[in-house]
C-alpha cells in the first residue's frame, strides 16, 4: 500500500473591479498578489517540490505582453518566486493563478512545474493551465490526441491535459469564429467577437469526460476566462468564495477564511463535476460538466 501523502496545492485569484479601486481602497495596487501569497504560503505543506504562478493583464493592447508566469523548484519556491514577481510591475494584473507541486508521476524538473502555457498569437486560444490530479487513462487521451493529428512535444500527463483542453479551445474558438462571419463581421471586429463570446463551458464539456481519476483543474484563457474544475467522484478538494470584489479558489477551506478573514460557512466547496467560471466581463457561473459520479473523496 502506497503511503498517504499530500496532494498538490492550487490558487485563484479574480478581481472583479478596475485596480483603481484597489489600489483607492487598499492603498497598493499588489492586493491580489498580497492575497496570492498568502493563499500559497498557507498550503505549503502541498508543495515541497516546486511552485509557480500565473498573471493575466486583461484589456492589454496589440503589442504588449498580458499573460505572464514565474516558477520555482523546492521547498523555497514560493519566496524565491515573490521575491521576484513584487518587483515586477509586469505581474500587477486581474487574475491570478498559483500552484505548489508535490509530484505523484517521479518526474521532476522545472519543466514540469504547473502552471503551463499552450501559447498563439489568437488572444483567446492562448492557455495556462494547472491542476491537483492523478490521471488513470492519460495514455488513452495521448493516443486520442495522436489519432486527431496532433503531435505533443513531452509525454507527461500535465502537458497532455494542456493539449486536450488546448484542442478543444480551438474547436471552440472556430465554432465562435464562423457565427462571426455568418453575422458578416471582418478582420478586428471577428477577434473582438470571439473573445467576448468564447464559451469555456464548451470546452470542459467536450474534455472532462475523457479523464479517469481525480482532479481539480484551473485555467486561464488570454481573453481572460477563468474556470475550476472538480473531478465527478470528488476525490480531490476545492473551495471558492465570492463577493462583489473578487473570486477566490483554493484547495482547502481554512486557508480562504483565514487569508480574507471570512467564516467558514461563507466559503462553498465546489461539488463534483461541477465547474465555477468566470467570464472575462466578470459574469460568474456555476456549471455541472459531469457526473456527478458516486461519492469518492
């Protein structure tokens, strides 16, 4: 019998108003990264291998960087990591999205540090990608993928899941893209269209039921959709809050309340199968993708 062991860790962070009211409010315009540090830090138990984050500047113009990433091994990682990005103004941004790895596949290396990135020069099909799993059928879903054409660079079940979700954004970004040219809409005016009318949902429809096993998956679009997704057996932890300033996810419940100083029935689990999602003009759903399956957790 394997030994009981903790499991990675994750954290999201949403704003839901402009940083100027941060930064009016608060008197700083790192308030979410104040909070993303204390999100990770309070669950470095689940990371003693490595950690990393994830930054998204929404409404950046042409020319000018809008994701960003910083990624760490050790038991240090998360300081190493803060260390730098609060010197960076490049990381003052809307989402946040945070990771501490605690490997379950032997490999290590940076390379295999969460958060990852599936990169394009179409704002909406850019994605970064983390997650707490362990996948039973990951070689199933590569052969799927090699079947469709396509041809992934590192067989490593974290890079799979970004080319499964990756594809199925694609196919999400044409089926948007041809209602945009039915509408006779050209050029910007089909970027813009597509960015506001991407249906993340349609992704993790057409992904999730393809996985075996437990997990909670995060994502970051370039156009600014964020979702958590939980596995339909519940096996792995998640937990949100919301108010009218931010969305919060992370894997365990103290760690919110006592980050944001809430009680404990102000933060709702997220319940099997079910994804929380956030449109990039901050509209937040409550969406069942799967199952849910019997009770595993």
């Amino acid at each position: 019998m394997e030994p009981l062991k903790h499991e990675c860790g994750v954290a999201m962070i949403r704003l839901l108003k402009p940083l100027d009211y941060y930064r009016e409010k608060y008197g700083t315009d790192r308030y979410a990264l104040n909070k993303m540090y204390l999100l990770m830090e309070k669950q470095h138990n689940r990371g003693q291998e490595g950690a990393g984050l994830a930054c998204l500047k929404l409404n950046a113009g042409p020319g000018d960087e809008y994701m960003f990433r910083e990624r760490a091994l050790g038991s240090g990682a998360i300081t190493e990591i803060f260390s730098k990005v609060m010197q960076n103004p490049d990381f003052c941004g809307d989402i946040y999205m945070g990771h501490l790895r605690y490997s379950t596949t032997g490999k290590s290396g940076l390379s295999y540090v969460h958060p990852f990135l599936r990169r394009n020069n179409w704002r909406a099909r850019n994605l970064c990608l983390c997650g707490n799993f362990n996948l039973t059928n990951v070689e199933d879903v590569f052969r799927d993928l090699v079947s469709k054409g396509q041809h992934p660079r590192i067989y490593s079940d974290t890079y799979i899941m970004l080319e499964l979700l990756g594809h199925r954004l694609d196919r999400e970004s044409e089926r948007v893209f041809n209602i945009a040219i039915e509408k006779g809409l050209k050029d910007s005016a089909i970027t813009e269209y597509i960015e506001k009318n991407i249906d993340v949902c349609n992704v993790l429809r057409t992904a999730m039921p393809q996985l075996d096993g437990g997990y909670v998956m995060c994502g970051v679009t370039g156009s600014g959709e964020m979702f958590a997704v939980r596995d339909p057996w519940g096996i792995r932890p998640c937990f949100w809050y919301q108010d009218d300033e931010i969305v919060v996810v992370a894997s365990e419940r103290p760690v919110i309340q006592t980050t944001f100083e809430l009680e404990a029935d102000q933060i709702h689990e997220l319940r099997p199968g079910q994804a929380l999602t956030v449109r990039n003009d901050s509209q937040v759903n409550l969406t069942q993708i799967t199952g849910p399956a019997p009770y595993k957790a």
